[in-house]
C-alpha cells in the first residue's frame, strides 16, 4: 500500500478515535444558554401579556441584555475549566455549530432590534418590536441543527431526540407566532431541550477525562 494511503488511513482512525472516545464538553454551557434564553422568553411573555409595567421597547435592552450576559458567563465558564481546550474534531465541530448558530440569532436579534427602534423615532409605533416572534423558531431551528451536528459529530444518539424536539418546537412556536403563550410555550421548550441535553453531556465528561 503507498505511503499516502497509509497516511490517509491513520487520519480517518485518529478521526474515528476522537468521535468515539471523547465526549463533548460544552453541556455546561448549553445549561447557561437554556437557563438565560428561557428566562428572557418568559419575561418577554410576561410583557406582551402586560403582567409586567413595561411597554415593548423594553424588549430590545433584554434580549441585548440576555445575549451579551451569556457571552460573558460562557467566557467564564471556558477559562475556569481544567486543562488545554479540547483539539478534538467533534469538539471542534460541536464549537463551530453552535458559535455560528449563537452568532446567527445574535445578529437577527440586532437587526429586529435595530429596525424596531428606527420605526419607533420615526412613526411612534413600537409595532416593530413584534417580529422578536421570529427569535422561537429562529433559536429551536438553530438548536435541532447544532444538536443533530453535535451528535453525529461526536457518536452521542441520545441528542438526537433533543433535536428531533427542537425542530417540533419550532413549528409550535411559529403556529403560536406573537401571541403570549409562543414565549411561555418557547421557555419551557428551552428548558426541556437544553437542560437534560447538557446534563447527559457533563454526565459523559468523566469519561473523557478517562480516556
């Protein structure tokens, strides 16, 4: 067999090695993420329902609020764990869905918020803030994919009915677009996907740590 070949073959083994033995490492951070987003959705309900005093303008500086607090405690999170950050390619793939899925809604997040506010100087109307609707579905969509990624990526089936949830979420959440019971329905959701997916993934790490 040609030396290339060999090569070639040893990388698919390292490759097939890492997917197998090392378990992903960010089930601490999708808690963080789950916790923050339900809590901004459910106050966001909360809003439009006015069980709060607070008028939709309030809407924008708490989604803003909720994104750059994540940021901020998920660097955290990354600089107190022990050890060199992960090398491994389902690591490197689980970080690469997610960061590109967090910049997504992020951005979404800016541009509503950016218009809504532009509408509200110009007319008096706080009506833009009402496609903050898109933010459910936008954000289970970006879940079900990065979830499917990262269990794939990584060889741990026991995300892929996380996922699977996630793309039912978000149908339900977009059924229910704009109305009260899409954020209600959204921050249970969240709390349902998030917190039981990164707990079966910190429950994975010892093994890691095992090799």
């Amino acid at each position: 067999m040609r030396p290339d070949a060999l090569s070639d073959l040893s990388r698919l083994r390292v490759i097939a090695e890492e997917g197998r033995r090392l378990p992903l490492l960010g089930g601490r951070l999708m808690i963080l993420w789950g916790v923050l987003i339900a809590g901004a959705t459910l106050l966001h309900g909360a809003v439009l329902a006015r069980l709060l005093p607070l008028g939709q303008e309030a809407l924008g500086p708490l989604w803003l609020l909720t994104i750059v607090s994540g940021a901020a405690m998920g660097s955290l999170v990354r600089r107190r764990r022990s050890g060199p950050p992960p090398t491994d390619i389902a690591n490197r793939i689980e970080a690469s869905a997610w960061f590109t899925g967090g910049a997504f809604l992020t951005l979404l997040s800016l541009g509503i918020f950016a218009q809504a506010v532009t509408r509200l100087l110009r007319t008096g109307s706080p009506a833009g803030f009402d496609l903050f609707a898109a933010m459910p579905p936008a954000t289970f969509g970006v879940y079900a994919i990065a979830l499917s990624v990262s269990a794939t990526a990584a060889n741990v089936p026991g995300l892929k009915p996380f996922a699977w949830a996630s793309v039912g979420m978000a149908c339900l959440t977009a059924m229910l677009s704009a109305s009260p019971w899409q954020y209600l329905l959204s921050g249970l959701g969240v709390l349902l996907v998030s917190v039981p997916a990164g707990l079966l993934l910190v429950r994975l790490e010892p093994d890691a740590a095992r090799g």
